[in-house]
C-alpha cells in the first residue's frame, strides 16, 4: 500500500527542462552564446508565477548589438538559468503562451498569448517562468509573426508618427531604410493615419520590384539614395509637395551618414527628424545652414525608454496596432521562419538566423 502510494508520488513529479541562449561575456554572438538546460518545477509554482511556453521570437538588430555589449539597456546576468557564472538571456520580444498559472493568478489563463511587458526578459529561450506585471497578455487571433514582432517596430513606427507633431491629410514624412521593418510599418501607418510619403531605399537589381512591393503598402513615393541626393531630382519632390499644397514635416532616419542628411534637406521650415537607429554605422551629419535658416529640429527616438514608465501610452499604442491587425487593415512585416524542433541546440539555431543577412528571422518553436 505504501510502496504504490510512493510509487504514484514519483510518477507524478515532472520538472521542465527549458533551454535559453545566454552569454556571460559581451561580443560576437557566434563567439560567445550557449545553450543552457535548466529545470523549472512546474509542479510547485509560486502562487502568483505564470509558466508559459515560447511559440516564436525575433532576432532584432538590438538583439545583436546587446549581446555585443554596444546597446545602452542590457539585461542583469543572473545565476537564475542555473549557470556556473552570473550569464544573460538574450532576445527582446517573442510571444509566449500561458501553460499554468499560480493558484491566485487572476487574468491569465492557460492557453493565453502573452507577450514581455519589458525589454530585457529573455526571448530566445523555450519556456519562462515569471508573474503576472512580465506579461501582456494579446489577441490570439493574430498570426505568430505579428504577435511576436508586436512589441518593437510597429509601436516604434506608430509613435514615431504621432507623438510628436501633427501631421495632417496634406502633409508628408520622409524616411530612410524604407525596406525595414520599421520603414514597412511606417508606410503603412501613414497610409492609415492619411498622410503622404517618401521612402528612400538603396539602389538594387530588383528596384522596380521592391517600389513596388512598398508602394502596394501603402508607400506614397519611393525614390532611391541616388534619387534623393540629386539636385535634379529634388525638383520632383518639390512639385509632389506643391501638388498636396503640403510640407515635409518629419523625418525619420535609421541609417545616419549621408543618407540623414538628404532627407533632412527635404523637411520644411521648423522640420523635425528623428533618428531611432544607424545602420550605416555612420555619424549623422546636418547641414548648419538648416539649422539656422529653416529652424531645423534633430532628436533622437527610442521605444525603450518612451514607453519604460509609460503603460498607458504602451497599452494605447498596443491595442491601435492589434485593432489594425484584427481588421486586416495592417500587414505584419515578413520574417524568413527558421524552426527549433528541439533536437538541435537552441544557440546555433540564433547564430544561424544572425548569420543569415537576407531579412528578419523568426525562430518558431514546435
Ligand atoms: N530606436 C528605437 O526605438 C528602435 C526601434 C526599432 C528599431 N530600431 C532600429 O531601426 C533600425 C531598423 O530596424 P529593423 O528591425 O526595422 O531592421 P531590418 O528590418 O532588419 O532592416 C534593416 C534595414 O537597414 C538597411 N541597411 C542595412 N545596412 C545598411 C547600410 N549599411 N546602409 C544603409 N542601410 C542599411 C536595410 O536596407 P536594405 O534593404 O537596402 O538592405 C534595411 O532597410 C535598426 O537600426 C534598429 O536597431 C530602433
């Protein structure tokens, strides 16, 4: 009697053995990130702890610059992945699934798609454990891209365009890297919120293409680097503004380098840019004369910190983005899927995707 009752205890008993990709020390990912196995008790959660399940996660260029050691907000290394070594957890944004809740969680139910409710929370990893303020929870009728690349370039884009000036029906913004994922929201929020754009992108075999692909989003006009820094050309962009009896408002610039200073050219009188990433590896560099005959304004935008202590404002954007997509009206920006199946490690299947320039990566998790 008592050996079948021990027994059943035994049986019962499950742990979890997740597996994250860390890295103790900064540098290049391939040089420096592993796979860790650590166990979760699932059978003995903390009355208020949430375990979800990873179902898919991006490799963002932040991603890579934090593990670099080159990006301002870093997450804690810890001794919580049951390292030898305080290490941290890689990856900002992913969407999760709830698989149990404590017994006095309230809002949360197993099944739910819940996604960080901050940077730093370690993304690239199969399961996490954590509590309700981690999570927020989503609409389970998007599809796994959307939900997993909600958090970053559609709110970085739809702030972008509305927190800070006014743009109205006749107005117009201009961007550059019209091909990211960010310049791909961008575009289309701006078709959505009815305002005119620029986008410049770089020359290409494809280029007809790829304007047209943006310009199927929503993209006003889309013009090429060359296109923008000639002097002919400009005359053509003026004409497009003229015609909307308009000005070029906003500038958005993730590229710096020559590129930011031939869409800041193009901004009206008291224009305003505004510079959220540099690809280009470039320092920005504006004409003074623009600063000093058209009142030019440069700054900088960062989601991380706009949205760090401001839940309303994230919570707003969040559900704008969801609605959109609900209603079809939004297209989330293609990732090229890469799949974890669980046989192989987990950090090479990252170092892969990083490898891999040809777009944005999604790990899917089966
Ligand atoms: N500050 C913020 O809050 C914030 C939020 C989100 C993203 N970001 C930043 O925004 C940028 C874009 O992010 P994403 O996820 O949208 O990127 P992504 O989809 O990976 O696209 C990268 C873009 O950069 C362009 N590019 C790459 N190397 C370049 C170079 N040497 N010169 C000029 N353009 C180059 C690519 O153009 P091609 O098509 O020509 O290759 C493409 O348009 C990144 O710097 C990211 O860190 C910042």
């Amino acid at each position: 009697m008592l050996r079948t009752s021990i027994a059943s205890i035994t049986t019962k008993r499950t742990m979890i053995t997740a597996h994250a990709v860390l890295y103790t020390q900064h540098g290049e990912p391939k040089d420096v990130l592993f796979t860790q196995k650590y166990e979760i008790d699932d059978d003995n959660l903390d009355s208020n702890s949430i375990l979800v399940k990873t179902i898919a996660s991006p490799i963002n260029p932040s991603d890579i610059n934090q593990i670099q050691g080159v990006y301002p907000s870093k997450p804690e290394k810890t001794l919580n992945y049951q390292t030898s070594e305080p290490a941290a957890p890689c990856g900002n944004e992913g969407l999760f699934k709830v698989i149990k809740i404590g017994s006095q969680v309230q809002n949360f139910q197993p099944g739910d798609w819940v996604i960080p409710s901050q940077v730093n929370f370690g993304t690239w990893r199969t399961h996490a454990l954590g509590n309700s303020k981690d999570f927020i929870k989503i609409s389970n009728k998007l599809t796994i891209n959307q939900g997993a690349t909600i958090s970053v370039n559609p709110l970085t884009a739809y702030l972008m365009l509305t927190h800070y000036i006014k743009l109205n029906p006749q107005d117009w913004f201009i961007q550059n890297g019209g091909t990211s994922a960010v310049g791909k929201y961008a575009i289309q929020i701006g078709k959505l919120l009815g305002v005119n754009s620029i986008s410049v992108i770089r020359d290409r075999p494809n280029l007809e293409e790829v304007k047209e692909t943006l310009k199927t989003l929503g993209a006003t006009k889309v013009i090429t680097e060359e296109e923008n820094n000639s002097k002919e050309f400009g005359s053509n962009i003026k004409q497009w503004v003229k015609e909307t009896n308009g000005d070029i408002k906003l500038a958005l610039n993730c590229v710096g380098g020559k590129s930011s200073s031939g869409i800041a050219r193009k901004l009206g009188p008291n224009g305003l840019m505004l510079t959220y990433g540099g690809m280009s590896m470039q320092p920005v560099t504006i004409p003074t004369s623009l600063y000093i005959f058209k009142n030019f304004t440069s700054a900088g935008f960062w989601v991380t910190e706009l949205l760090k202590n401001n839940k309303e404002l994230k919570t707003k954007t969040l559900n704008q983005i969801i609605d959109w997509y609900e209603k079809g009206e939004l297209k989330d920006a293609p990732s090229k899927d890469l799949e974890y199946d669980g046989n192989e490690e987990l950090s090479k299947v990252y170092i892969e995707g990083i490898a891999d320039k040809s777009g944005k990566q999604l790990v899917n998790y089966k």
